[in-house]
C-alpha cells in the first residue's frame, strides 16, 4: 500500500510570519485529527528556518524547492541540501517545471540533484511535466517518459524517491488535468518504472483545487498531489488533504 501525500510548493510566496500563521492552523487541525496522508511542505529557502521550528517533530515534513549537488563550496547562491538535511528537512523538490523552464535546468543537471540527494538520505521528489504543444502533439508519453528515465539516470533505485506528473500547462492556469488524462500519464509512468511501478509514490500537480482534488484522488494510480496555489491557504489545503482519506 502506498501512502499518499499531499505536498505544498509554496514557491516565492510567504514570510516567516505568514509561515508560522499557517502551521498554527494546519497543526492544530492535525491534532484534531483531519487525515488523509503525509504532509510535505515545500517552503522558499528563506522561510526554512521558521518553517523548521514549527514542524520538526511533528507529522509534517518539509523540504528544499530546488538544491545543488554538492555539499559546500563556491557556489554562490545555492542551497546546500546537506544543511537543510542538518535543519530537519526530509525532501528535495527536482525538476519543478519553472525550474527547467525559467532557469535552464537541464534533465543532466537534475539526475545529478537526485542522486545526490538521495546519497545524503533525502528523497527526491522528481517533476516531470509536458507542455500544451508537446500534449496536442500526441508527445505526452515521450516527453515525460524521457524526463523520468533521465532524470533517474543516476539515480540508487532502491533508496526512496517520489515522482510528480505535473502538465505544464496545468500549473498556475486555473485548467486543471482531467482525472482520466492525469491517470493515462500516471499508468504510463508507472508502467515504465518497471518492477519498482507498484512501490512508487507518483503524485499528480496542475491547479489542484478543493473542488477538483476529490475526483482525482479517486484514480487509482494517483498517490496525492504537488500542490501550487492552493498550498498557500490552510484550511484549502486540508481540504485536499481530506480527500486523500
Ligand atoms: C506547482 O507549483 O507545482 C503547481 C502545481 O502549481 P498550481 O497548483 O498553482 O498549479
């Protein structure tokens, strides 16, 4: 049985303050039991800190939106995953598609974030993703089935990772994946996993709302959900957390 897991990309949004606001709320509805899978909360770099005091020790799990692949050294506005492994982090989000869009990031560079992370005990949390063009083209399986075996190329297979299926023209659009496009690329994906298919945690991300979250929970190859937007607000993001159950 895989367990489920609602994570939050938070991306540049929110101030340590703000941070602390929405882990008052979400703890404390933890505590009066709203269930439904394992949180992971992927806060900006700068918010880490206050971010860690609040949940190191609970149930809530957080992790870096993006690291480099080495531990220290002259690299100059990189994030060591090493001292967010040392702060309480247990994740390291890879290959989010602004990542790969806006910054260049290359599938060579990524399956180099991947193995490192997983060499230091953190899980990668690996984004593949097509966009509209490559979609109407007939090109989904190809593109994310590329990304996902060159993004692992590197990669220990028996240590954990997760992968997120995240359409690029789902994400921040309001237009949302049909449950039965997201499961096609989820059994795709899944399928070409091979032998590790059936253990792999693959969550779907792309205007996952509220409203949408439960329909596609209900697919059965989809294990949670990478949530954008919506991860900003806590009692939205409990919602669909809740429909996890
Ligand atoms: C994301 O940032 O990974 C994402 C899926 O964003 P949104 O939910 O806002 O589409």
């Amino acid at each position: 049985m895989r367990k489920k897991i609602c994570a939050g990309n938070w991306k540049m949004y929110k101030t340590p303050k703000e941070a602390g606001e929405f882990f008052d709320s979400i703890l404390a509805s933890l505590k009066s039991n709203v269930k439904g899978g394992e949180i992971v909360i992927f806060p900006p770099a700068l918010v880490c800190e206050s971010v860690a005091k609040y949940v190191n020790g609970s149930s809530v799990h957080w992790g870096l939106q993006n690291s480099y692949f080495e531990s220290k050294g002259a690299f100059t506005g990189e994030n060591s995953p090493d001292v967010a492994k040392a702060m309480g982090a247990t994740y390291v989000l890879v290959g989010h598609s602004e990542r790969r869009k806006i910054f260049s990031e290359s599938d060579s560079l990524l399956a180099k974030k991947v193995a490192y992370v997983q060499s230091i005990g953190l899980t990668p949390m690996l984004c593949v993703g097509e966009d509209l063009s490559e979609r109407e083209t007939g090109r989904t399986n190809e593109v994310i089935l590329g990304q996902l075996d060159e993004g692992l190329k590197s990669a220990d297979r028996k240590k954990p990772f997760v992968i997120a299926y995240e359409p690029v023209w789902a994400i921040g659009t309001g237009k949302v994946a049909t449950p039965e496009q997201a499961e096609e690329a989820h059994v795709a994906l899944r399928e070409r996993l091979g032998g590790l298919g059936e253990s792999t945690r693959i969550l779907y991300g792309g205007s996952v709302k509220p409203e949408n979250a439960g329909e596609l929970a209900a697919k059965k190859n989809i294990d949670g959900f990478l949530v954008g937007g919506a991860s900003l607000e806590a009692k939205g993001f409990l919602q669909i957390l809740s429909s996890l159950q």
